[in-house]
C-alpha cells in the first residue's frame, strides 16, 4: 500500500493483512503493546472476521518483519457506515517513529477509497499522549463519554473504571477551529506515572474528568482541540453543532 523513508531512514511497508500467520502476530503485538492477559486479547477469529465481512486489517512492515498493526470494523450510525477503529499496536523498539500515524493515513487512504466518510475509535482520556495524538496530528473530534465502558481490564490500562471517549475522524472535513465559546478541562501529562504513584489522586482525576466532561457535552459542547504542557494537558471545548454523524 505504501512505503516511506523517515528522517531515521527507516522504510515502512503498510499493506493490508489476509493470512491466518499475520493475524497470529498480531495477537503477539497486542500482547506486548498492551500487557493484557489473555482473556482481554482480541482472538484469531476476531481478525479473520473482520477481514472478511467489510472491515480492515493493516500491517506496518520492516524489511518483511510486521512491527505493528491496525484493524477497522464496519459498522452503520444513523444508516450511514463507518469504520471503527478498534486497535492500533507497535511493537516496542518501533514506537515514537511516526509508524501509527503511518497506520492511521493508510487507513484514511482506504476508507476515502471506498467511500467511507467518517472513521471512529475509542481512548481513555486521561491518556494525554494519546489525546494529543487524536487532536492534535489526526484532527478528530469528541461527542461522547462513556464511564467503564469495557469493564475491568488487564495491563497498562489496569488499575481505574475503563472510561472512554469516542473519536469521530471525519476524513473529507477540514479541521474544526477553535472560535467561539471556549472551554477547558486540564489532566495530568501522565496518567501512567502518576497511578504507579498515587492511585487515589487518579482516580480522583478521573471522576473530575468525568463530571465536567460529560457536563460541557451536556451543556452543548464538544471536544475539538488538545494543548500538551510540560505539567499539564488541556481538552479545548467549543459550543455548538459538531457535524458528527451526518453523511457530508
């Protein structure tokens, strides 16, 4: 599908997944991306499925070696279909080298092609790395917040409810600005660091992240933009209608 020489000169081949071995990597990749136990893992069966009814399996390549990969389920809103974005993987020793956003461009290219408009994928908000990301080099917007919404789970995301929000792509839409009626919620740059430190203070951010959250989405606004801080971080709110699940 795509091939490019990064400023490390590291050459990256993305192309989609078909066969029964890739998919068992990356059964692998979600193993060490994500330290879940076996019981959290997607299964065999769940990328032979979605190869084969509509959906999308990407690999990102190193010299014929799978480094990460991405996988997209179809699904219909309002009766309009979309993608759903539901995991992106690297291996280790790869990450911090642009191959997830290499991934996540594939995966626009593809659905462009197809004609599919608008892609979306959830993340735990308290994750500002991953926040920025969305916002920041993606350009997605946020309209919804869903408390535990996968229940207790294992690995890196262990230890709080699994609180997510929902990231619309919209992949034809220009980048929403930030005009008008402004708001703001700031988290910590590192919920990582500060759960091994304090789970206490965690999970009282994440109840405070919760609470105003779902009051400005409440309050008619959504979440479009992400400021990344050396000792904070910043959802940017503004009021009024999002586009989010209409057709253009």
């Amino acid at each position: 599908m795509e091939t490019r020489q990064g400023k490390d000169a590291l050459a990256i081949n993305i192309r989609p997944l078909t066969t029964i071995s890739e998919f068992e990597h990356c059964m692998q990749l979600q193993r060490e991306g994500f330290g879940w136990s076996d019981a959290d893992l997607m299964p065999l069966r769940f990328f032979v499925v979605t190869h084969h009814i509509g959906g999308l399996v990407l690999g990102a390549f190193d010299d014929g070696r799978m480094v990460g990969f991405l996988s997209s389920l179809p699904g219909v809103r309002n009766g309009f279909s979309y993608w759903h974005s539901h995991i992106l993987a690297v291996e280790g020793n790869y990450r911090s080298k642009g191959i997830g956003s290499r991934l996540k461009f594939a995966q626009r290219d593809a659905a462009i092609e197809l004609g599919i408009r608008w892609i979306e994928w959830t993340f735990d908000p308290l994750e500002a790395r991953n926040a920025y990301f969305n916002f920041e080099k993606l350009g997605v917007i946020v309209n919804r917040y869903y408390p535990n919404f996968y229940g207790e789970t294992t690995g890196t995301q262990g230890g709080l409810p699994t609180d997510r929000v929902v990231a619309e792509w919209w992949v034809n839409h220009e980048r929403t600005p930030v005009v008008g009626d402004v708001r703001k919620i700031a988290i910590d740059p590192d919920i990582q660091t500060l759960k091994k430190l304090d789970i206490k203070a965690s999970r009282r951010l994440q109840e405070r992240l919760r609470s105003e959250f779902l009051k400005n989405l409440s309050d008619g606004f959504h979440a479009v933009a992400f400021l990344q801080k050396p000792d904070s971080s910043e959802y940017v709110f503004i009021h009024g209608p999002s586009g989010a699940n209409k057709p253009g």
